[in-house]
C-alpha cells in the first residue's frame, strides 16, 4: 500500500519508536542481582575479563568486556547501565527489516508487520531496559541468520566473515547463543533446494571455522553435561516450556494468559503457521520454525541432565516469533482488509497495555528503597545479616556514600556551592547461614550464636531466602533470641531489625 520511500520513512519511525519506549523510564526499576553482577563482572580487571572466555561456567564474557569501556565512558549509574541495552535493542531493528527482505523479498508488509510487532512487544521493552545481555543477543541472532541467509544465496567472502564475527559473538554474549547454529544447519537444507547456487561450500567452511571460537566453551561445556546436577532451576517439561514462551512473548512479564489473549495469539500463530498462503510456506516451515522449534528442544534435551530452562535464556528465538505472528496478520488481511485492521488494532493495544503495565509495577527486587532504610535507622555498631547472601551486592551499589570534593584545575580558581557532609561510617555485615543442604538446627544455633556474638541489633536483609534457608532456621533463631522491633516489607525484600537479649 505504500512506495518505497513511505517505506523508509516508516522504518525510520519505527526505530525512533523502539528508543522512545526503551529509553523512558530506566530508573523505575530497582537493580536487581543479575543487573548488578553485570556492573561488577565490567569492573574487573582486563586480565580477569579475557580469562573468563575459557573459565568454566562464565555466561557472556564478550558481553561483560563491551560493557567495561561503556560504563568508564558513561559512569555507573543505573541509567547508563541500561542504556547499553537501549542502544542494542534500537540497532536490532533495522536489522530485523533486512531479514525480512531476504526471507520475503516481494512482501515488505510482513517485515512492517514484525518490525511493529518487535517495536511494541512489551517482552523485548522489558529486556530492552535491563542491564543484562538480552537486547544484544537479540540483535545478534538477527544478524547472525540475516548474514548467513545473504551469504549462502549469493557468497562472497565478506558475507561469510561478518556471519562468522556476529556467530562467534553469540556464543560468548550467552551461554545458549551457540544454538543459532543448529537451526542454521536446518534451514540450510532448505534454502540450498530453493537456490540451486546456493554457495553451500562456503557454508562448510564456515561451519567449521565456527568450532574453533566454540572449543574454549566446549571444553567445559561437555563434562558438565556428562554429570547430572542441581543448577538451582527446577525441571520443566517440554509442553510447559512451550506455553511459558507463549506466554512470555506475546504479552510481556507482568499480563497473564487470558482466554481472549490466547485466542488472539493463537490464532494469528496458526494462520502464520497452518493457514499460511503457499507462497510463503517454505520460509515459514523451512527456515522461521526450525528458528522457533530447535532451540527449545535443545534446552529441554540439556535440561534433562542439568535443568536450566528460563524464557529469557531463549530470547534468541523472539524475532522468528514475530515473523511468524507478521505472516499470520498478512494472511488474515490478505483475505479481509477490515479483519486485519481490526486484528492488527488487537495486537497492538495488547502490546501497549503490556507496556503500561510493565511500567506501573515494581518487579525487581527494591534493594535501593531497602537500602535507604536501613541505611537512615542503624547504628554503626549494628550487623546486617544478608539472607541470601548475594544480596549485599545490591544492597552495597545502593549505600550512601559521601560526594567527593570538586576537583579544580588550570589556571582559574572556581568555587562552587557543594554539601561535603561526613558520609556514613563502613557497616557491619555477614552472610547467613546456608541450611538447605540439610544442616541441623543445633549447628544453626551454634554458627548464629558466632556470627551474631558481640552485637545487640541485628538487621536481617531478606530476599529470595528459599534459595538459602528453605525451612526458614535463621531467622527462627533470631525470634529465639531475640525482639523483632522493625519490619518493613518492599518489592522482593523484606527487613527486619531485632534487638538480640542479653546478649545472647
């Protein structure tokens, strides 16, 4: 319905709208440990940063050495942190548009379709926001399949470097990236049948290039899947999985699947799928299901072994997702106008409502307004008790510390107003006591008995404690001993103060 310039000013307002979504309201959110983990990993020594590529159980190096020279350039404030992935959500989709043109060259309404779709989807807003790697491996994967489908139509050594240079990059920006490569083995198949000069030899020699970035990972990789473990994920069966993804991606974090959302995703999902019109179904079934299906049955074969399945961990099926849901909408409009303005109306406020929810509600840990709390009511003489433990992590990146003095250089002197203030003394802390390996409350009572000696308050900072203390034995000791004088509840957080009796 529209030229081809229309088109290019379209996309251009597409990509404005990804930023403006992603890029307000970034400090609405408190931290959360992932996010802060990040913060810590960038800060590391260069050293330390290169020796993680072939450390074992190291998720997104390559990530966490990008984000280093970011954070130095930007600071490390909770908004530029985010920022990182604002910039890498914003980059995928333009991206998106020439994959789109390579899979469906003679229809530019179904990259418009999903380049809408990936614009308002209230699951890529959410990770577009988040200081993790979830924005980056999306665009990668988009990358990645874009430069494998161009250079294995048409060759030429430049297409093969970049496919291999966005490939490699996936395998160390997530732990799960390297799945991109079985779905490519896959789609292969189909689109040599379909260009008979399909450069298929240059496809093997970058399939085997790709192994030697893989072999750091391998090396570790392979004897952990050889020995089941507990990974602190709990097993989920295959048709879970899949409703999981369902839902997550088509309506978000915060909605939950009603009967006319799944109605609505339904079917568009199964006219894109089922219904589809023949001259777009060798696409959709050689090359955008085997990018939706693969990976998730990849996850679940590991998962039998080691459980590791988390919607976020398979980001990187997302755009084929919407390729799918945009082929869908094409169909139902290519038989009804009017229906598909109506479905396409659908889509869309769903998505927006997504958004606005994701927006209103608190759902990361608020370790900032915990912080603040208990920073403004403890003494310098009382302990914090971290249960779990890793929350000191956040709770440090939130303490008050004092501003520093302006510094003033060259030759002019400038005198600025600035509150100095005395800042806060270091606080006292320590870890709580790990009791889910089944240790008994007598060895509870003798280790809190230690840690808690000399201190007449304790505050204990509690936060996904089931992880930690699942039958609740450290904080039962404090009520043993002790007088809960304080309770504040946040998001995900709770705090408690007690005053320890005579001592003990």
């Amino acid at each position: 319905m529209v030229n081809r310039r229309q088109q290019e000013w379209l996309w251009i307002g597409l990509t404005g709208l990804a930023f403006a979504l992603r890029a307000v309201g970034l400090e609405v959110q408190s931290l959360w440990r992932d996010e802060v983990d990040a913060l810590r990993f960038a800060q590391k020594p260069l050293v330390d940063l290169l020796h993680a590529f072939g450390q074992p159980g190291q998720n997104g190096p390559l990530y966490f050495l990008m984000l280093c020279p970011w954070l130095k350039l930007a600071g490390q404030s909770e908004f530029a942190l985010r920022f990182s992935s604002v910039m890498l959500a914003v980059v995928g989709v333009p991206l998106l548009r020439r994959l789109s043109q390579r899979l469906f060259p003679r229809q530019p309404g179904i990259g418009l379709g999903a380049g809408l779709l990936m614009v308002t989807s209230p699951y890529l807003v959410w990770y577009g926001q988040e200081g993790k790697m979830y924005a980056g491996v999306v665009t990668l994967a988009i990358l990645s399949m874009e430069r494998f489908v161009a250079a294995l139509s048409r060759g030429t050594w430049r297409r093969w470097a970049m496919y291999l240079v966005a490939t490699g990059a996936l395998f160390y920006v997530h732990l799960l990236g390297a799945l991109i490569v079985p779905v490519q083995v896959a789609v292969s198949w189909v689109l040599v049948r379909r260009n008979r000069k399909a450069d298929w030899r240059g496809w093997l020699v970058s399939l085997a290039v790709l192994t030697i970035p893989y072999l750091p990972l391998l090396a570790w990789q392979v004897p952990l899947l050889l020995h089941p473990a507990d990974t602190g994920f709990r097993f989920v069966p295959l048709p879970e999985m899949f409703v999981s993804l369902w839902t997550g991606y088509s309506l978000g974090v915060v909605q939950r699947l009603q009967p006319w959302t799944a109605a609505l995703f339904g079917g568009v999902l199964v006219m894109g799928t089922v219904a589809v019109e023949r001259r777009w179904r060798m696409t959709v079934w050689g090359v955008l299901l085997p990018w939706l299906l693969i990976p998730v049955v990849g996850v679940f074969l590991i998962s039998l072994v080691r459980p590791l399945f988390t919607a976020r961990y398979l980001i990187l099926i997302m755009p084929a997702y919407l390729l799918v849901l945009a082929v869908g909408w094409m169909t139902v409009w290519g038989y009804s106008r009017l229906l598909g303005g109506l479905l396409a109306a659908a889509l869309l406020v769903t998505n927006g409502w997504g958004i606005w929810c994701q927006s209103r509600t608190l759902i990361k840990a608020d370790f900032r307004s915990a912080t603040h709390y208990v920073a403004g009511r403890m003494s310098p003489d009382d302990l914090i008790l971290f249960q779990i433990p890793y929350g000191r992590h956040s709770f440090e990146y939130y303490w008050p510390r004092p501003k520093p003095a302006p510094s003033v250089g060259g030759t002019y002197r400038a005198y600025l107003p600035w509150v100095t203030g005395k800042g806060r003394p270091a606080y006292r802390w320590a870890e709580g006591v790990y009791t889910n390996s089944g240790m008994a409350p007598d060895e509870v009572a003798r280790r809190m008995t230690a840690i808690t000696a000399g201190s007449r308050v304790v505050w204990l900072v509690a936060s996904e404690v089931s992880l930690w203390d699942e039958r609740g034995l450290v904080q039962a000791w404090l009520e043993e001993h002790g007088t809960l004088t304080e309770e504040a509840r946040f998001v995900r957080v709770t705090v408690f103060r007690y005053e320890i009796r005579n001592g003990e």
